[in-house]
C-alpha cells in the first residue's frame, strides 16, 4: 500500500514535470514547418542573432533595427521571388547563448539562414553550429579576422573586419590629415592604443600593421581594459612619449573617460583618430568639442549617394520610425549586408544551403554598389580568408558642424566638409 | 538490485532517476533526435548538473563559498584547447592535464585561502577569478588573448570532437555520472563526515581532533578536478573559448545558484537545480529576448529571488519532506482503515 | 619630477572615488556581515536618477545630493524589507545570493526601462582642471574627493552621536547583547542597509559627472570597491578613505610602471597578499565592525 501510493506521487510530479515542459515548449519547441521559395505568398522565415542585452546590447538592437527596415522595405516591394521575409530575432548575450539559439533556430524554427551577430564571440560560436549542420551564416558584423579563417564553407561576411578599420585610420592620415596639417606623416610620433578585447586588439595590429609598412614612426603601443575606472596612467604615458597622432580604439564609455583625462590632463595631440566609435552617444557627451575629431569606421549617413546607393531611402526610412539620427554606421551595414542576402536568396532560388552558398560566391559587385559603399565579392574556397568579403573596406569620417561625415575615400565625400584639425583646438 | 531496491525505497531518487531516463531517452529516441535545441538543451543540463555537483562538494558539504570556480572551468578549457591547437596533443591526454593542473591550481589558492573565514573567502575567490581572467587577457602570447581560440574542427574519438549531438549528450552524461559517483562515495567516507562537522561547527570540529585545513583543501582539490574536466567538455562542445566566456564571474555564481535551487549539500539538489534551471534559462530566453530587451533576465531575477524567500533549503530537501509528510499520512490512514 | 607628482596627484584622486563607493558598502557589510553583489547597481540606479534630474529639470548634479539622499534611502528600505529582512537570520549564502539575483534583476530592469544608451551628463566644467601646466587637478575629482571626506565625516557623527547610529554600532559588536539591552535589531539593519545605500546615492551623484551612464557601468566598481573594504576593514569609514586611497595609488603607478592591462590584476593580488597576512583589513574592524 505504502509503496503504491509513493509511486503514485512520484509519478505525478514526473507527470507535471512533463506538462510543464511540454507548455513550456509550446511555440519555442514545436518543429515548424520548413520553409520553401517554390511557391509565391509564402512566408520565408530567416533567423537573426544579436547580442539584445548585457553590455553589447545598445549596438546589437541597432543591427536588429537595420535588419527590420531591409525586411519590410522588400517585403513592400514584392519581398523575395514573391515570398514575404519574416526575420525569427534571438537573442545571444555570450558565445554558449549564441550556440542554444542558433540550435533552436537551425531546429525549432528550421531557418535556411542565420543573420548576426554584431559581437565576434557569438559569431564563433553561432558559425561553428550553422557550418555543422549545413545552414548558411550571414555575418555582418564581426570585425574579428579570424572569424572566417576556419575553412567554413557556408560563413559569409558581408562587413569589414578589425583589420581594415585599423588601416583606414592611417590611410587617413596620409591622404586627409597629414595633408591638412601640411607636414609628412612619416615625421609623426604614433600613439596607438586599443581595448583589450578581440574588436580593439584587431583594429590597433591593423593600424600598426600598415603604419610599419609605410615607415611611420609608431612609438607607443599599448592595450587596457574597456572595463577599467580610470585611464590616468595611459594618458600620462602617451604625455610623456610625446604623441602627435593618436589612434585609440575603444568603445563609448572609456572613449570618453579617456578623452576627459586627456583633457584634465592637459595632453594635447595634433590630431586624434579613432578606430570605430563615431556614434550619436559620443556626440551626446562631447557637445560641440567632438567637431575636427576623426574615425575610421563603418560607412556614415552622410556620404555621397553616388557611393552608397540606396542609402538615402533607408535614412528617410529610418527616421521616420524612429524620429532620430542613427545611431553609429552599424545599422547601415545590417541594411546593406541584408539587402545582399535578399539578393543572394532570390538568385538562388531555393534554401537548399549549397545553392545559396554558390549564388554568393558568384556575386562580383564594384566598390560602391551597396547602401554601406561597399562592393561584394566573398574571397573564393581555399582562400585563407574564404567567405570574407574582399570589396569591404571601413570609410575614413569625421565630425564637422555637429554632424558626422565621410571624407574618406574621397569619392564619398558628401560636400566640402572642413577637416578641423589640431583637434581638439587649442 | 539492491539500487532499484533503494529506489523504491527513496521517492526523490526514483523522482530523478526517472527524470534521466527520460533526459537519456529524449536524446536517443530518433522523434526527438532531430531536435537539437533540445538535445543541446539536455547536454547543458547535464554539463549543468554535474558543474553544479562539483561546486556542491566545497560549497555544500564543506560550506565554503566558493565564487571563483569559474577560474577551474577555464584551466580546463583553455589547457585542453592550447595543447590541441600548439602541440597537436590529443584532448583525452588534455583532459588529464587540465585535471592535473586544476588540482595544482586548487593547492595554490586554498592553502592560503582555506586560513579565511566566511565573506572573506569568498570575496578572496572572486579576486582570484577574476586575476585568472585578466591574466589569460594580458598573456595573449600563451593564450592568444581576448580573439580566443577555436578548436580544430577534426572529428573523431580521437579528437574527442563529433557532429552527432548524442555523442556529447553520453560525454555529459558520464561526467555527471562520475561526478555523482565521487559525491556518493564522498557522503558516506570519513572525509565527508568531516567537512559536514567543519560547516556546522569549524572549531567544534578542530577540537575533536578534525584536520580542517587538510579536509577542505581535499575537498577543493576534488572540486576543482571535475570543474576542470566540465571546461574541457565545454570548449569541446562549444568549439570556441575566449577569456571573457571560461573565466567569466557569472560561470561561478551559476554554479552556486543551481545548486542553492536544487538544494545545497545533498545529492540530488545541484543535479535538480540544474534540470529546472537550465531550460528556464532557454525558454524565458526563447520567448522574450527578440522583443522585450532584458525581460527575461528581470523574470529569471524574480524567480531566483522567489526561491530564496519561499523554499530557501532549495527545492530538492522540501520536496522529498512533503513526499515524506504524504506519505506518513497515508500511512497512518491506512492503519485506520 | 612634476610627472611623478601628477601619478601621485591622479592616484589620490581616483582614490578618492574608490573611497566614495566603498563607504556605503563598508557600512552595510560591517554591520551585517552581508556581502552586497548588487551595491555597483544602486550606484547605477543613483547615477540615472541624478542624469533624468539634470536631462529633464536642468538640475546640477552636485545640487541634486539633496534629493538623492532620501530617495535612495527609501530605496533602501523598501528593497531590505522586501527581499533581505525576510532572510537576514539565515546563513550568510542566502543574502549573498538574494544580494545577486537584485544584481541581474536591477541591471535588466534599467535595461528594459531605460535602454542601453550610454548616456552622460554634459556640464561644461566636466573635464576642466586646476593647476600648474604639468600639475592638473580635475575638478569634479576634487570634488568626489572632498564628497568622500564629508559623507565620512556625517557618517561617523551619526553613528556616534545619534540613538540609532549607537544601536548600529552596539549591534555590529555584538548582536545577542544588544538584542538583550532592548534594541531592536531588525529596525536597527534596516536602518543601516538603508543608510548605506543613501550613501552610495552620493556616490553616484558624484560619479554621474565625471563616468558615462548604462545598464552595467556598476559592476566595473563592484569589484574594487569590495577590495577597498577588506583593506580598510570591516565597518571601518575612515579605513575605507584610506583602502580607497591605496588603492588608487596602487592603480596609477603600477599604470604608468607596467602596461595598463595589468593594474586591476596588481591591485587584486595585493589586496589577497593583505587579506592572507592581515585578515582583519590593514586597520582591523572599526566603529560598526565586527560581524554577527
């Protein structure tokens, strides 16, 4: 008797456990119905990952932003081969996040494509199981080199990588503000300084990079902590070095932290350019002071339409529903890099994964073909780099009037935009 | 048979071990083999569970509060993925360095350490976690630093790599048999005995002749190998490590939150914590993280918060007392009838 | 020779707001023994309180302390009452996780209210300096600085002149008796944890101007602030100012003497080698010392 009934408990638990879970499932775990381009008025569902909260999340939501706007601009237009696009978000804080998600996209949810991912970590990851079970991985964001170094067939990235984003702030310099300033760069003292993680360290090694091959005089390199409290020392050493160039690379809150000790500190370089960074909470802090500082970064909304077609539909666009300025260049590289997926999805014609792959291999677009002006061509199988896109390249900008504007290359400057350097003036 | 014996005997032991039989079927049966959300839903649980374990044999029994366990998680992760990737060493021979180094590490930080009582341990742990942490960013010539490192996509036993999921759903599975294995053993040895003697009483203990510094330091050494041996699956599994995933702080307070939830210092409770934990994580995650930023962590907060008010001895030990009450009761129902 | 006095300067300075922070949390853990994880939040929850004050009133920050004081205080009550006093006569793991799971609650909470913008008070003399050329004092860290000595000084006026300050104080050294002497001791946490959370309401007043503003900017001084604590000993205000003090110095020289990236490994391995040899904090337990 005694036995039975404590069976009988037990059992009931494992029964309400099993409910539980099973509700619990409901929509997260039921397996949908895959999805097909055959047919017009289907629904085609794409998945996207982003880091939506925890310390990335400000940028990861802006990215989600841009994927919507390309999403329901196309879908206005006809969407893909006549099948409306439905984007399935999730979000991926860490790498191991990212590798849950992307399973219950790939499985759950059965998407041909995986859209992301904003942080490197998660695009690690995230790839590592879109590549083993054949789904396609559309990165957009992830600046680190080595993402697509792995010999992934079906990884694509649409975006720059830290390596570019570090080149472009020397190239900048010799073809912007060393001529602004009137001397030879090579009679410079580079400082250059990046956060620690694998988005700073990969831009500063680019920028040293290409500033040895060029035979500038790079005196000062050094790496700290985005989570640091006080950047003091820094300054103090790049003071006592005596740094004409800076090139710090960082993001938003110890960007300014160190611009204010810099400051307090009275160390006043003769031009400052920053790997990435050049967003609307930057601004928001400096005021007016931001006005001659320089970035290499993502392309800007004010760069020459000839150069970023398509680009100026999506501003209107996007200030329309959020009745502001973008926030950095980010949101433009989901749209553009989206658009390009869109594209390569209706010349494949199927979500068979080998037939889209093929479509974005094929693609050859010029510099200047896309909304973020850059053109398309993913480096071939066997490349080192294989599945990177070669015709990305980060644009050189800087703060003019409040506003941010592309000056570099050149062809994709908007107006005659005013290169305010020293900066910060004396 | 004397197991399934105890297992009639003991409601929760049956509660549990029909929740892994369901776990281990769930992963074989070929209706739900196609779902890998799932299936790496159950290999997270079981990886969980048996972190959790480990964190419970310090934490639990011993009542050190261990918030630096993360630091174990990543010398095992990162020994096995650096001699993979430098050295070509086969992660079977990595496993067993991680573990001998995770053990080195244990004897490095507890000696001194184990001298401190209460909060001071613990916040020495978090310091120590979080030296680990900065050290593997900085070192980058060793570690390759914040790019972290992917692990070489070879496939095979040998490279202890495989596509299929189940294959790392049977890893889990023996660890957290293992893991489970050394707690049973460790519950009914004098060493056990021990460790429970220095959480009620650590001078009551002493004076009845009870080697406490020697006892917790064991007991960490054995804590931090299986920690150790739960980041080698994980970077096997996951593929790709960096610093701020391995040696993060919230690795350590997962592992003491499941087993807090399950129920500290008994078998079953971390194994529990884990099973109802993790797919919460992944569900609440599932639901809201694309629409609203941050709801389900505040759901995941309240609900954490909700057990420390409500069941605070974990729901584990007050689950199998109400089984216990019930059935008392019936019993003596029936002795009326 | 002058940039060996502005390192000094810089670690004095920075000092001072690793004082700041750590007084409230000294407070909190000294009477209670409760290791609060979420403190760098209420500093958070401070700093946004003190940016709407200034976004949507124009309020300076160092004017909005006022209003600060008591907000947070209330902050502080409320959440004791709610989630800690119901948890307070068990063992210590409890409130240590209670004091994690407001961490995650907080920090997600600011994310869903106010998104993750970082944000930043734009006041003009935000970076500006005093001094000789080479010699440079920040204003606002003087004034966090001169912040930390005062909130000390009220502090210890309170827990030595005031009713409740002594039946703080009377518990922190000895629980069990002070319950015998007729105090009542759940009023007298509440107070404390209240106290100490309005405490570091000022702090984040003072940081507002000087650090940007987002759901996670606490947890970069979780961590320090702890170390702060256990040098200058449980309990112990004045100790705090002073652990906050050796701590900045050990930030900006070890800075400048080895790459940046290592000076939080530098002053978390000297605050173990502290811990291991001076358990009791350089200082040993002060005026609310002394634990349960």
């Amino acid at each position: 008797m005694k036995f039975r009934r404590g069976k009988l408990i037990s059992l009931l638990l494992l029964i309400c456990f099993a409910v539980v879970s099973v509700a619990g499932c409901g929509g997260a775990a039921t397996e949908k119905e895959p999805v097909t381009t055959g047919e017009v008025g289907d629904t085609l569902r794409l998945g996207a990952i982003y880091p939506l909260t925890g310390p990335l999340a400000k940028l990861g939501q802006e990215e989600q932003k841009g994927a919507q706007i390309a999403a329901d601009l196309r879908n206005d237009a006809g969407g893909i081969n006549g099948n409306k696009i439905e984007w399935i978000f999730a979000d991926a804080p860490t790498p191991e996040a990212g590798v849950s998600e992307a399973e219950r996209l790939i499985t759950v949810e059965k998407v041909p494509v995986i859209m992301g991912s904003y942080s490197s970590g998660v695009a690690y990851a995230a790839s590592a199981v879109a590549e083993k079970n054949k789904v396609i991985y559309w990165e957009n964001s992830g600046v680190a080199d080595n993402i697509t170094q792995r010999g992934f067939k079906y990884l694509f990235r649409f975006g720059i990588t830290g390596t570019s984003l570090g080149e472009t702030t020397i190239k900048m310099l010799r073809d912007v503000i060393a001529p602004e300033l009137g001397k030879d760069p090579k009679d410079y003292k580079i400082g250059v300084i990046w956060e620690d993680s694998s988005f700073g360290t990969s831009v500063g090694q680019g920028a040293i990079g290409l500033a040895k091959e060029l035979g500038y005089n790079v005196v000062f390199t050094e790496s700290y902590s985005a989570k640091t409290t006080d950047l003091s020392s820094l300054v103090m050493k790049l003071k006592q070095n005596d740094i004409d160039i800076l090139i710090p690379t960082s993001y938003v809150a110890d960007g300014l932290l160190l611009f204010k000790q810099m400051q307090e500190l009275n160390f006043v370089p003769e031009a400052v350019i920053m790997g990435g960074n050049a967003t609307q909470d930057l601004k928001a802090a400096m005021g007016e002071k931001i006005n001659g500082l320089a970035h290499s970064d993502i392309t800007q909304p004010r760069t020459n339409e000839a150069m970023a077609p398509g680009l100026e539909a999506f501003m209107k666009e996007y200030k329309e529903r959020y009745g502001s300025e973008p926030y950095s260049g980010h949101v433009i590289r989901a749209y553009a890099g989206a658009n390009v997926l869109f594209d390569v999805l209706e010349k494949a014609g199927s979500t068979d994964a080998d037939k889209i792959a093929e479509a974005a291999r094929s693609l050859d677009l010029p510099l200047g073909s896309t909304a973020a002006g850059w053109g398309v061509k993913f480096a071939p199988e066997g490349d080192p780099m294989m599945g990177t896109n070669e015709r990305a390249e980060a644009y050189g900008c800087i703060w003019y009037k409040d506003e941010i504007f592309t000056v570099w290359p050149v062809e994709g400057q908007l107006e005659d935009v005013e290169v305010l350097v020293p900066w910060p003036a004396r | 048979m004397s197991y399934i014996k105890s297992i009639i005997n003991n409601k929760a032991k049956l509660f549990l071990t029909l929740i892994a039989a369901v776990a281990i079927m769930a992963m074989l049966v070929p209706a739900s083999a196609g779902n890998a959300f799932i299936q790496n839903m159950i290999i997270m649980m079981l990886l969980w569970a048996g972190l959790a374990s480990a964190w419970n044999i310090i934490g639990g029994y011993a009542g050190q509060l261990s918030l630096g366990h993360a630091g174990f998680f990543g010398i095992g992760a990162y020994t096995v993925v650096l001699l993979a990737v430098k050295l070509e060493v086969s992660p079977w021979l990595g496993l067993i360095a991680a573990v001998f180094l995770a053990v080195v590490a244990a004897v490095i930080i507890g000696w001194p350490c184990f001298r401190l009582q209460g909060p001071f341990f613990a916040l020495a742990t978090v310091a120590v976690g979080e030296v680990l942490r900065i050290l593997a960013i900085n070192f980058s010539d060793l570690t390759y630093g914040t790019n972290g490192i992917s692990v070489k996509m070879e496939f095979g036993l040998g490279f202890m790599l495989f596509r299929e999921k189940w294959a790392y759903g049977i890893m889990a599975i023996a660890f957290l048999a293992l893991v489970l294995y050394a707690v049973k053993k460790l519950e009914k040895s004098r060493l056990g005995y021990y460790l429970v003697a220095i959480r009620e009483d650590q001078d009551a203990a002493r004076s009845l002749g009870v080697k406490a510094s020697r006892a917790k330091l064991t007991a960490y050494m054995i804590s931090a190998a299986f920690t150790a041996i739960g980041g080698v699956i994980y970077a096997q599994y996951i593929l790709y490590i960096d610093p701020d995933s391995v040696f993060a702080s919230a690795l350590s307070m997962q592992m003491v939150l499941m087993t807090i939830v399950g129920g500290m210092g008994t078998l079953w409770g971390p194994v529990l914590g884990a099973v109802l934990m993790v797919p919460l994580d992944q569900f609440i995650r599932a639901y809201f993280g694309g629409s609203v930023h941050g709801l389900h962590m505040v759901i995941y907060a309240v609900i954490l918060i909700l057990v420390i008010l409500v069941i605070p001895r974990g729901i584990g030990p007050t689950l199998s007392d109400w089984v216990k009450k019930y059935d008392k009761k019936a019993e003596s129902e029936g002795d009326r009838i | 020779m002058e940039i060996w006095m502005q390192i000094l300067v810089n670690g004095i300075l920075t000092g001072g707001i690793f004082a700041l922070i750590s007084i409230g949390l000294t407070l909190i853990f000294g009477v209670m023994n409760i290791i609060n994880f979420a403190h760098g939040e209420f500093l958070m929850i401070s700093m946004y309180l003190v940016y709407w004050m200034n976004v949507k009133m124009g309020m300076d920050p160092y004017v909005a302390i006022i209003f600060i004081i008591p907000i947070m205080f209330v902050v502080g009550l409320v959440v004791y009452k709610a989630t800690l006093n119901p948890i307070i006569e068990r063992s210590e793991l409890f409130t240590i996780l209670m004091t994690v799971a407001l961490m995650i609650l907080l920090q997600n909470l600011a994310l869903m209210l106010w998104n993750a913008d970082i944000r930043s008070i734009n006041i003009d003399y935000a970076a500006s300096a005093i001094g000789t050329e080479n010699i440079r004092f920040g204003i606002t860290k003087i004034a966090s600085f001169a912040i930390a000595i005062g909130t000390a000084i009220g502090l210890m006026i309170i827990l030595s002149r005031t009713w409740i300050g002594k039946s703080i104080k009377a518990t922190s050294q000895n629980r069990t008796a002070a319950k015998l002497m007729g105090v009542d001791t759940i009023r007298t946490y509440t107070i404390a944890f209240a106290l100490g959370i309005a405490t570091v309401g000022i702090a984040g007043a003072a940081l507002a101007p000087i650090f940007s503003i987002y759901p996670t900017v606490g947890t970069q001084f979780g961590t320090a602030s702890f170390v702060v604590v256990v040098l200058g000993g449980l309990g112990n205000v004045p100790g705090a100012i002073i652990g906050g003090l050796i701590i900045g110095l050990i930030d900006s020289i070890s800075g400048f003497l080895l790459p940046v990236g290592f000076k939080e490994a530098i002053y978390l391995g000297v605050f173990l080698l502290v811990l291991l040899l001076k358990p009791n904090g350089l200082f040993g337990q002060g005026a609310a010392g002394g634990g349960r």
